[in-house]
C-alpha cells in the first residue's frame, strides 16, 4: 500500500494483469513487528502471484542485520541469525515464492553482519 499511496504503483494489479515477469516486494520487518508482519506480508505476496505467471522474489533488509534498532531488536539477537532464519526457511518452504533477495550487497562485508554472512555461507554452500 505504500508504493501506492506514495507513487500510485499498484504494483499488485500489474501482477493480476499479467505485465511482470517478475516481482521483488521489499519486505524489510522482522516477524516480531506486528504492523508490519514479515511472515503475513511474504504469505500475502504468494497468494498474489499464485494464479499468474510472475515470479516472485522477496527482498530481504540484510543491512538491518546486526544493527540496534529500539523497534526491531529481532535484528541483533545472536547477530541477527535467527531471525534471518526464519524469513529465510519461510520463503524456501512456501510455495509461490520463488527466491530471495539480500539488500544490500555491500553489507556482506561489513562488521556487525559477518555472524548472519557465516550462516548465509553454511546455509547456501559457498
């Protein structure tokens, strides 16, 4: 609803209307915020892109990782990796979204986020 109110992008009707091959809704809350849920967000996304063709993959907030946030501590709880795992067993387990994507890459380099990089590491092989 935001990219609607603040750009008139109704990027849910462009999904219904067969116009994107693909969709990557940035979903950048943890599932512990509820106005905001990660977990009822990514599930909405699935059923909007269940009847189409359009992929859809979903944007994750990495450069939270590791971060103080005094509304989302989730971020910083053992280095921000149970939290990482869970959007991220979300997404692989549910069906209709097909990937994830980490915002952004220069936070795999940085400090506060090379506890969840390990586990991104161990969990993606490489």
């Amino acid at each position: 609803a935001a990219a609607y109110d603040e750009a008139f992008a109704d990027t849910r009707r462009w999904v219904q209307q067969g116009l994107l091959d693909y969709i990557a809704p940035q979903l950048y809350w943890p599932f512990a915020r509820q106005a905001a849920r990660y977990d009822v967000l990514a599930h909405w996304w699935a059923q909007v892109v269940k009847p189409t063709h359009t992929r859809l993959y979903i944007g994750v907030a990495l450069y939270k990782v590791g971060e103080p946030s005094r509304t989302e501590p989730d971020w910083t709880v053992e280095g921000g990796v149970p939290e990482l795992k869970k959007q991220l067993d979300l997404n692989e387990s549910t069906p209709g979204i097909d990937g994830t994507i980490l915002f952004r890459e220069n936070y795999l380099n940085q400090p506060q986020t090379q506890p969840a990089v390990r586990y991104l590491q161990q969990r993606w092989g490489g």
